[in-house]
C-alpha cells in the first residue's frame, strides 16, 4: 500500500512532532490567548505568502479550506462552550482569541500533510485518499488535544473518553475535516482544478 515506507513514515513523525510543538507553545501560555492568538495569525500569514501569494499556481484551495475550517470550528466551539460540554481555562473569556487561528491551522496541517503522503501510496484512488483523510482527522487531532487537555487548557465534559478526548469529539472533528473536504472536492471538480489532495 506505501511505496516509500521511510518517508511516508519520516512525514508522520515530522507530523507529530509539530503537534506536541503547538499543544506545549499553547499549554504555556494558556492564560495569554491575545498572544497566542498574534503567534498562529502571524503563522497564518506566513503560510498565506508561501503557498498563495509568492507561488507562480496560487494555491487559493488551502485559503478556502482555512475561512472554511476557522469558521466550522467558531460555530462548533460556540456551540459546545454555550452548551457546556467544554470549557476553556485560565482565560478571561468563554472562547480564547486564538481559537479560530487554531482551527484554521488545523486545515493547513491535515492538507500539507495528506499532500505528502498521497503520493507514497501505491494505490492514490479516491478511495484510498478518503481512508488515508479519515485516519488522520481521527488520530492526529485527538491527540493534539490530549497533550492540551493535559496541559490545563480545557476539559471536556462528555462521557466516553479516551485520554480526556469524548468519542463524541472524535466524531465532531472528523465531521468538520470532512465537511470542508467534500467542498473542496467539489469546488475542484466544477472549476476543473487539478490538486493532489481533493482530485
């Protein structure tokens, strides 16, 4: 099924490795969201440049794909804190400023890495591509999450959980991921736009 076991391998521990990175930066400075919020803007930003201003083919799909994941994510985590089925510590407000920027990071992450990894697979048929999008959406997330859960950051208080993370936010996360990823789908095949992920 993978044609390059070192560096589909090597990807994933690259992967992780960037999520324990933010899950400590964020567990840290947990009660300063104003900049934790400046610092995943101005990651944003740079993204922004190197994947959709600077290149000579703009990548205008992963911009779409982060208005659309932070905007999935606020209406998510309004919906959670308001019905109390999360809440945020050490901040003064009921949702932390970098929440959307978190989100919208979240979406470049899963697609810079699903890029990377297409195209070691033997296999890249939609169906291999869906399998590979639902694997990470449920793992890779989740376990960001733990690492904060732990950190203080937030506690959920659904039943069901595995490692502080509620079976229903798994289900939650996985919806959200690929919500945006079947528009994406669709924007692709409606403006016939080529891309390695979403084709």
């Amino acid at each position: 099924m993978i044609t390059d076991k070192k560096q589909f391998f090597k990807e994933i521990l690259k992967a992780l490795s960037k999520l324990i990175v933010a899950g400590l930066l964020i567990g840290f400075l947990k009660q300063y969201d104003l900049i934790i919020a400046v610092l995943l803007a101005l990651k944003i930003c740079h993204n922004i440049y190197l994947e959709v201003i600077q290149p000579k083919h703009k990548n205008w799909l992963l911009l779409i794909g982060m208005l659309l994941t932070g905007f999935g994510g606020i209406v998510g985590e309004t919906w959670g804190v308001t019905n109390g089925y999360w809440e945020y510590h050490k901040v003064s407000r009921e949702l932390p400023l970098w929440l959307p920027f978190a989100w919208m990071l979240a979406f470049h992450y899963l697609y810079k890495l699903e890029r990377n990894l297409i195209p070691l697979l033997r296999k890249q048929s939609p169906q291999s591509k869906i399998i590979l999008a639902i694997i990470l959406a449920l793992i890779l997330p989740a376990f960001g999450e733990v690492i904060t859960i732990y950190m203080g950051v937030w506690t959920y208080y659904w039943p069901y959980q595995i490692f502080g993370v509620p079976l229903y936010a798994f289900l939650c996360l996985l919806f959200v991921h690929m919500l945006v990823y079947t528009i994406l789908h669709f924007i692709c095949k409606k403006y016939k736009i080529n891309d390695v992920v979403f084709n």
